[in-house]
C-alpha cells in the first residue's frame, strides 16, 4: 500500500503516527476542481452536472438538504451541494474526478474528504480507498494496490460516526502522471467488505454515504517548496492589458468585460488564444477565494434571437467550465443575454463585435 488513509472515528489509530511522520504543510492549490460540488450546470440528480465530477454507476447529486432527513447534521458539511453513492452486497458506485494538474513524481500529497452514512443505511462499509491513475478507474484489475491509499481500522465498528460528518485524510507519493482520482471500496468482493449495524437484522443490505468537501494538496515532504502558478501558451504577445491588471478595486455588482476571449466562428469552443486572459483570471480567483462571479454571455443581433441567446448561454458556460477544471474553488455562476444588452450600435461591423462579448459580474466579495 501506497500509504496509509487516515480515518476520524476514534476507531482509526494511525493519526499520531502520521502527525509524527509529515509535518502540516499550508496549502496552495486544491488539485481536486469543484471540491466542495458547490458549482454545476443545472439542478439535477446526476452527478455529471457538478462539473468535471462523473459517476461510475448512478452517483447522486445534491443541492439541498433531504426532506426526510432528521439528523443533527443534514445536508452538506459546508454550503449547500454534496454527492452521495451506495453500496450493495453485489454492487458499488464509484465518484471520479480528473485533477488540475497532473501529479508529480515523488511528491507527497495530502488528501481529505468529509464523509457521513446516510441515516436510512442498514450496513457499513469497512474500507473506502482513493485511487491515484493516469486513465481512470473501469474495472477491478485497474484498483492497483500501490496506486491506493485505504482505510484500516483496528475495531469491528466500520466506517462511521453515528449519522455524523467525519474526516478522512490520506497522504500519496506519487509515481508521477497520474490525472485522476477515483473514490470508493474497491474490494474485490464488496459484500465481504460490509457489515450489518444491527446483526440481528435480515432486511437487504445497504450501505449509503455522503461525500463532500474533497481536496489534495502538494506538501514540501522530500522536496523543496514549489510555487504554484497556472501557465498558458505564449500566444498573442501584442493582446491589450488584461481588465484585471488594471482594475484593483472591482466592486460588488460590477460588470467587466473579458478582454481576449476568442471562440470559433459561430459555435460556443474557446479558442487557445483565450487561455492568457482565462489563467489569469482564473489566479486571481485562486487569491481571492471569497469573491463569488457570474459569468455573462452576450452576442450581436444578427440571426435568430433564441439562437443568439442559446450561443450567448453556452459561450459563458465553456467558461464557467474552464475555470472550474483550472482548480478555481470560488462559487461560481453563468448566464447568457443573448442580444439583450448591446453595449454598441449593431449597425457596424466594430459595434457588433463589441457586442459579442463575455462579462465577469461581481456577486459577492
């Protein structure tokens, strides 16, 4: 095993081990985009909308909290959106993230996850793993063991602490070139890795759990301290001075128009010439973590309107989503106008370009 997970349950007892073997390290970038699940596309149970999350089987999604729940601690850890996935004694679900950023070899990185059983489950898992891959988990032989961190837990209770939130926490040296993480059991057979909270009971059996606030974090173990910054192609060296280099201050309910966003003529695909102006925006996010932004599309008014407003909505969401899978963990938004709010005249070719813009609106700071 790759190194050992680290379990808050007052079950696990490998937390003084670790604190003796890696010192605390202050983070500087969450590998793990959209960690929190607070950012998707559309209210839905599919996992897929909080983007770039994707499930292995039917992973649920959370916005809120469940009606039904009457426990001390319903609904997310922190903010509103949390996942969850089941287990059965012949079937498991998985939840698979691509990183920020590939890892690097022989760096040693910290893992944290907060998990709760769900308050209908009837059984507990005793192990839940993190696994580290270049591809992506699809079948059993791909869980290799060396590429894992898991649980271990020395008494017979399994993995919970009551219907509450608990930690899990892990360090990973890495190979190098793994850009995925996939969270789950992945014991071969799961039903051998199940126990029942009430022996006596023969109901089927299910365990069920909640996942939220999910991060990896570079330590400085084995190595000297690397900043962290986000590099984009040196394209267009002549492009006008970013809006966010000159304005310092930016405002609550400020409207800034993105300067050097470029998509294909016609469709909603970010060009590579916009990656400059997206990385740095995307930094500066990174450094202001509290600032909360909605993304504006806009276009001109040639065309059909509910053609122009579709094109505008997804234009905002490419970036919406590029700034999410750079590691930005600010809670972010996006809209489209369509032709609705012309800044120019469209009776000019110059105007209309103008027009066919991307705002950043300042909601919250």
């Amino acid at each position: 095993m790759r190194l050992v997970l680290i379990v808050f349950l007052g079950v696990c007892a490998y937390f003084e081990v670790f604190c003796q073997i890696i010192p605390q390290n202050t983070p500087q970038k969450n590998l793990i985009p959209n960690g929190s699940f607070e950012n998707y596309r559309k209210k839905s149970l599919n996992i897929k909308n909080a983007i770039p999350w994707q499930g292995l089987a039917t992973v649920d999604f959370y916005q809120n909290p469940l009606t039904n729940d009457t426990t001390a601690q319903k609904g997310a850890y922190d903010g509103y959106c949390y996942a969850g996935f089941r287990f059965q004694k012949k079937y498991k679900e998985f939840l698979q993230v691509k990183l920020v950023e590939p890892l690097r070899r022989g760096v040693v990185y910290e893992f944290n996850m907060k998990v709760k059983l769900a308050f209908w489950s009837n059984a507990v898992l005793k192990s839940m793993g993190i696994l580290f891959s270049k591809a992506g988990y699809t079948k059993q032989t791909d869980a290799i063991k060396s590429n894992m961190i898991d649980t271990i837990c020395k008494k017979n209770t399994g993995l919970q602490k009551g219907f509450e939130w608990f930690t899990v926490k892990g360090f990973y040296k890495a190979d190098g070139g793994e850009k995925f993480i996939t969270i789950g059991n992945f014991s071969p057979i799961v039903k051998k890795d199940m126990m029942r909270l009430n022996s006596l009971s023969l109901k089927f059996k299910e365990s069920y759990y909640f996942v939220d606030d999910v991060s990896l974090f570079k330590t400085t173990v084995g190595e000297e301290k690397v900043d962290v910054e986000i590099v984009g192609p040196n394209i267009r060296d002549n492009q006008e001075d970013s809006v966010l280099q000159v304005n310092t201050d930016i405002k609550v309910g400020e409207k800034l128009a993105l300067k050097n966003i470029f998509f294909e003529n016609g469709h909603h695909y970010l060009l590579p010439e916009s990656y400059i102006e997206l990385n740095k925006l995307a930094q500066y996010l990174m450094k202001n973590p509290l600032i909360q932004i909605q993304i504006n599309g806009h276009s001109d008014n040639g065309g059909l309107k509910f053609k122009n407003q579709k094109i505008s909505e997804l234009r905002a969401r490419e970036v919406f989503e590029y700034l999410i899978k750079k590691g930005v963990q600010n809670k972010l938004y996006f809209k489209g106008f369509g032709s609705s709010q012309p800044i120019a005249s469209n009776d000019t070719d110059e105007g209309k370009a103008k027009n066919r813009r991307v705002e950043l609106e300042i909601i919250k700071r």
